[in-house]
C-alpha cells in the first residue's frame, strides 16, 4: 500500500474540488512565552504574526526573507511540527488543529519534508536501503519485494545512480549533491500531495544549486506537487517559484507572482533584500549596495506601526510608527503592506 491509499478516518483522496486550494492559512499566529526562571512570564516571541495564504495543487511558491523573520517557524507549523496559537492551517479541507494521532500521520504521509543540511538530515549509522526503507515501512504494508520496487523507482527518478552501487553506502560515502538527492527521494517515497523544501539548495556548492532545483521543478511538473519553497535568496526563487511572499519580523511585506515581483519590487525592505544579491563580477564590486542599516526587530518587543520603519528610508512620521498598514494592491496580484501605496486600492 502506497500513501495514495493510506487515508485519515472519514478522509478522501484527492481534493473535492480541484479549484479549492490544498492549502490555506489563515490569520495564522505563532507565538512562543519566554518564562524567566522562577519570576513568571518574561515576554512572548510572535514568531509568526496574522500570516494568510492559499496553495494550490501543482504550484509552487517562496517564502523569502531574512534569518530570523519567521520563516522557519512557518514551516515548522505548516508541517505540524508545532501548533498555532491562533488561526488555522487548512489542509483539503481540514484544519491541522483537529486532527488526532492517527490522522496527522496521515498528513506526514501527504506532505514531504526536504531538509535544508543533507548531512545532519540522514542518520549517519543507516545505509541508504534502510533510510529509505523506513517511511514505507512506518506508513504502509508493502511487502519487502514492494519496497524494495518503490525504492528503486524513486532513486531512478531522482538520478541516484547506479541504485545497487548507492544502496550500500552510508550518507558520508556520498557528495553533498547525492545526499540531498536521498533526502528528497526519502521524501517522495509516500507520493505526497505537497513539498516542503526548507533552503534545500544553501549548504550545496554553486555547481550543484541549480541542477538541484531543476530536479525539484521536474519533480513538482511530473507529480502535480505543491511545493513550500523557503529560503533567504532570491536569486534562486526564479527557476521554480510562480509567486512569492516576502517575510520580515513575522509578517508578510509583500506578495505577487515571482516575475512581476522581480521585476518591479514595491515594499522597501524586498528591494533591500534583492539590492543584497551577490554579483559574481569583479568590476562590480565597487558598486554601492543601498542596503538599509540596523538588524532586524526583536520579536519580543516588535516596532510599533510597520515593522520595518526604524530601518525603512521612506519613513513617514506620524504614520508608519503610529498604524500597521494593511496591504494595499497597485498592481494586479500584487500586494504590499506599506503606506506608500496608501492611495491604492486595497486587496483582500
């Protein structure tokens, strides 16, 4: 039995309707108490503050930002691995929240996980045949012949090649590239239904990144996967991200799909993040990066109003520290929480 057939009680496979989306966030907030010993509550980290979005089967989105904006404790909740405290994670219909045992290790089975350091992915005291071996054998009833077909099948697809010379090998045997080879193959053995990549492509040499990510687009293309693809760079969001959200301090800044964000970025602190792109020519490296100054807020005691505007060069006064702008819309799809675009209408 393949995770196809393994099903949540009262569950179906496949979404309802085609058109709903597989995933929704709404309003989601994760917020973590900090105790000082023996003094009580010593603050709340907002993590992850009134984040919404929709992902559709086959689609492929980025959630960029900067280490510690909450991208990671995004994940972390999208994949179950930590609960919210307020809002919802909707998964075909089904909200995360209310699921038992039983049922979220039918989702576990439904969403993929790729970690973003290979190495520290694959226990090093396993052989590749018994890593790969061991989510068939927690989540079906394959016999051994069964897995051993299913294993076959995944490393083929994946170019872990030749399988009987790689199935022996531990993962320090293995280059970078061919470890994180395994840990996506481990993630595709139950055929889910969506991919969470969490910076599969930064720990990797440059030579590498970009057949990696090729990988992962053919595998989204020829599965019809929804992919969660984080990262911090942008330059790597353009070979398989169709839209893309913008985090900064727990909030999303802006949104829009990946060309027109790329082309024509609205909030300040998403022009801050493409201006930091490496340029790989030597003559450029004179070139004055207008990067904005300080470090990100502490989510403990965040900015009040925007959060980016104690770094933010269009800082108006009176507004931008007094009010949390809402998002506004100036072009089609594509959205900005930033009161320079006041006069524009508003999405929803």
């Amino acid at each position: 039995m393949t995770s196809s057939e393994i099903t949540a009680p009262g569950s179906h496979n496949g979404s309802a309707n085609p058109s709903e989306p597989l995933l929704s966030l709404r309003d989601l907030r994760t917020w973590f108490e900090l105790k000082r010993w023996g003094f009580g509550r010593a603050g709340t980290v907002r993590a992850v503050d009134n984040v919404s979005f929709d992902l559709h089967a086959g689609e492929a989105i980025a959630i960029v930002g900067e280490s510690g904006c909450g991208k990671s404790t995004l994940m972390k909740t999208i994949l179950g691995l930590h609960r919210p405290t307020d809002g919802s994670v909707i998964f075909d219909g089904r909200d995360l929240s209310s699921f038992d045992s039983r049922e979220m290790q039918w989702y576990r089975s439904q969403v993929g996980y790729v970690q973003q350091d290979p190495f520290g992915a694959l226990p090093p005291f396993m052989d590749i045949r018994r890593i790969l071996a061991e989510p068939l054998r927690i989540h079906g009833n394959l016999s051994d012949d069964g897995r051993r077909k299913r294993i076959r099948e995944v490393m083929e697809e994946v170019r872990l090649t030749p399988v009987d010379d790689i199935l022996p090998r531990f993962p320090h045997m293995l280059s970078g590239g061919q470890q994180q080879r395994v840990v996506i193959a481990r993630a595709m053995l139950l055929e889910p239904r969506m991919i969470v990549a969490d910076e599969p492509v930064s720990m990797l040499d440059m030579s590498v990144r970009v057949e990696i990510l090729r990988l992962l687009q053919g595998l989204q293309h020829s599965h019809n996967l929804a992919v969660v693809y984080i990262t911090h760079d942008l330059s790597t969001v353009r070979y398989f991200s169709e839209r893309i959200f913008v985090m900064y301090a727990g909030e999303i800044v802006e949104q829009a799909r990946m060309d027109d964000l790329l082309k024509d970025p609205l909030h300040p602190y998403t022009r801050a993040l493409l201006a930091a792109i490496a340029d790989p020519d030597p003559e450029n490296a004179h070139v004055f990066r207008d990067v904005p100054p300080g470090e990100p807020p502490s989510l403990v005691n965040p900015p009040s109003g925007c959060r980016f505007h104690p770094r933010c060069t269009h800082f108006m006064e009176n507004l931008c520290e007094v009010e949390t702008p809402p998002h506004f819309e100036p072009h089609p799809q594509h959205r900005a929480g930033c009161w320079l675009y006041q006069e524009s209408p508003t999405g929803n």
